[in-house]
C-alpha cells in the first residue's frame, strides 16, 4: 500500500533553547486517494513547544475568494475615461518631491474610483462539470462490478460480461458525445459573439516549437541541456556595456551647473494650461497668416 506523508508549511517545534532552531517534526502520513483534497493547517497555541496540526481531508477543495481586479470583460470605458476626465485636476503644483507624491497618489485613486464605479460585480462562473445520463452511469457501475467480478475469479464467462460491458458502454460514449457536440454547435449565435469565438478557436494555429542544437550538431534532448543552452545564449547576447561615462566631463558639467554665474537661466516653471493657451495663440496665428 503506498503511503504519503503531509508535512505542513511552517516549524511545528519551537525550542526554547536560543542555540537551537524550529523545525518540522510533527507529519501525517497518510494512504488516502490522490483525488481528495488535502490541506495541513497549524494552530500556534503555545502550550508547549509543539504546534497543532490540522488535516482536513474533502471530496472538492474549498471555495476561494476571487484576486481583487479593477476592471473585467464587462468595465463601462466611456463612463471610465468621462470619470477620470473629471476628477483629473491639472491645475496642481509639482516643485518639491512631496507634491510630486501626492498628485501621483491622488491619480492612482482617481484611477482607482472611475474603474470601480465603471465595472459591474461580476458572479463567479460554476465550476465545470458534465451531465452524464442516468442510463450511462448504470452502464458505468455494471461494468466496473464486472470487472470487479473478473478480477476476483478470471473466469472466462466473466470475462465475456466485462467485454459486452465495455463495447457497449463505448457505444453508449460515442453517442453521447456526438449529441452533445450537436447541441453545442446549435446552440451558437451570432448576436453574442460565442460563433465568432468557436471559429477563431478552431481556425487558430498551433504554434510548434522546433528542437534545439548544440554547438556539437547533437540535438539537445534533456531539459538540463536545453537549460544550459539558454542560459549560455542569453549570456551572449545580453553583455553589460562598456564604462562610457567620462568623469573629466562629468565634472566640467557638474562645475557648470553649479556656478553662480550661469550663461542661461533655468526655465520658468509653468502650468499644461498656459502651454495649452499658448498653443493656442499660435494656431490662431497661423491660420489668419494663411487665410490672409
């Protein structure tokens, strides 16, 4: 019988000794089905220098909340950018690095507010799964009975059970899964997109990725070869430049720019709005030049 063992994620033995460190010392070991779901949980009580340990064992793993996400298939981008236009103030001061911090926090909530109020909740999808029909699975549970029989007598009657069983049973597949593809395909609509889909999924070519060469025209078969091979590619190819700064002509710059006596002033600080008057000034300028 083969057995598993289920050790947790985090020490279970806390030493008190200050020389020693925390290990695992407390498993599980286990000969349950690989199909069932298995988790180790650890409660930290502290009443002496082990951890409980909790194994919780289940047909399904349990529900999971959905990651957190701004925006999804069915996000409003026109009410998206008419609220993020809105709540977008120009008119801000950016002089120190601690303006330039709040603008950007007040631009991530902004951003954060318009996808919010622009994205509906939506539902989880259920989990997939297929319907088998009744008559099948009654078709299903005979034929494992009889395999069960065979097993436990190998006798030749038994093994004519099991193979009527399974011809029949395979009969009964084929059938059912070429109604279901039937009803698939029938069921497609242009009005919501899904026979678009279907024929883009199945029109869509697999991408095939040819077999890698070593220097020595051997073909590299196994994943630490081909590993090497990359990594003395990448290694090739992505060298780090050459020092191209000039400390003489660093400094010259740096002397100049900290003189008190510069040739040209820094720029004056301006707001976009005055650029965007000024451009248009200039539009208007040009255009009674050209129409004149």
């Amino acid at each position: 019988m083969i057995q598993s063992s289920l050790p947790p994620h985090d020490p279970t033995y806390w030493p008190t000794s200050p020389s020693k460190r925390p290990d695992i010392l407390d498993i599980f070991i286990s000969n349950v089905p690989n199909g069932l779901y298995q988790h180790t949980e650890i409660f930290n009580f502290l009443l002496s220098d082990h951890s409980t340990i909790l194994l919780t064992l289940n047909a399904s793993p349990p529900c999971q909340s959905l990651k957190p996400w701004l925006t999804n298939k069915n996000t409003d981008w026109d009410s998206f950018r008419s609220q993020l236009s809105n709540d977008t103030n120009l008119k801000i001061k950016l002089k120190s690095p601690e303006d330039i911090e709040d603008a950007i926090t007040t631009l991530n909530q902004s951003i954060q507010r318009a996808a919010w109020n622009s994205t509906p909740i939506s539902q989880p999808s259920p989990p997939f799964s297929i319907h088998i029909p009744a008559h099948i699975r009654h078709v299903i549970s005979e034929k494992r009975r009889a395999r069960t029989q065979w097993q436990r007598t190998k006798y030749p009657s038994d093994k004519n059970c099991l193979n009527s069983l399974s011809t029949q049973l395979k009969r009964l597949m084929s059938n059912f899964r070429n109604q279901s593809f039937t009803n698939y395909i029938a069921s497609l609509s242009f009005k919501d997109g899904s026979i678009w889909k279907t024929t883009k999924k199945a029109s869509k070519e697999k991408t095939s990725y040819p077999p890698l060469k070593q220097p020595n025209n051997t073909w590299a078969i196994e994943d630490s070869v081909k590993a090497d091979l990359f990594k003395t590619h990448l290694a090739e190819v992505f060298k780090p430049h050459y020092n191209i700064n000039n400390p003489a002509f660093s400094n010259e710059i740096e002397q100049s720019l900290l003189s008190p006596l510069q040739m040209t002033l820094p720029p004056k600080a301006f707001y976009p709005a005055e650029k965007l008057e000024f451009l248009k000034e200039q539009l208007q300028l040009l255009s009674s030049s050209t129409s004149s």
